[in-house]
C-alpha cells in the first residue's frame, strides 16, 4: 500500500501551486467569499494574495511510490 502525504505550501511544484492558484481564482470569480481584506478585483490577483498568506482551505495529497526492498 502506499503511502499519502499532505504538504505545506513551501514544498509544492510550480504546476501545483499553479492549479491550486488557478481553481481558487475560479471560486472568487463565480462568487465564492474572498478570505482576505483587500481592495484588489482581479481573481487572480486575489487568489495569489490568499496563497501568499496560506489561508487557503485547499490541501495537495500525493501519492508516494512504494519502497523497494
């Protein structure tokens, strides 16, 4: 079986900060409450501002590969 971890945002790839930045700018821009005080409009922007400050309520899991023997 293996193994799942769940990482901070200081050890994520550029491809998943870029989704999760992406998915979250999507939210804003349909509607979703903003989780910072800012006077920014642009979604990306804000989505960015939220990532900065780790106040996003989305998590990474991974899946490890099994270790050889």
């Amino acid at each position: 079986m293996r193994g799942i971890l769940m990482f901070f945002y200081s050890s994520l790839t550029r491809f998943e900060k870029t989704r999760i930045i992406s998915a979250r700018a999507l939210q804003i821009s349909m509607g979703a409450p903003v989780l910072v005080k800012t006077g920014l409009h642009d979604p990306k922007q804000i989505a960015l501002l939220e990532f900065e400050k780790n106040v996003l309520p989305i998590t990474v899991k991974r899946d490890m590969p099994k270790k050889s023997r």
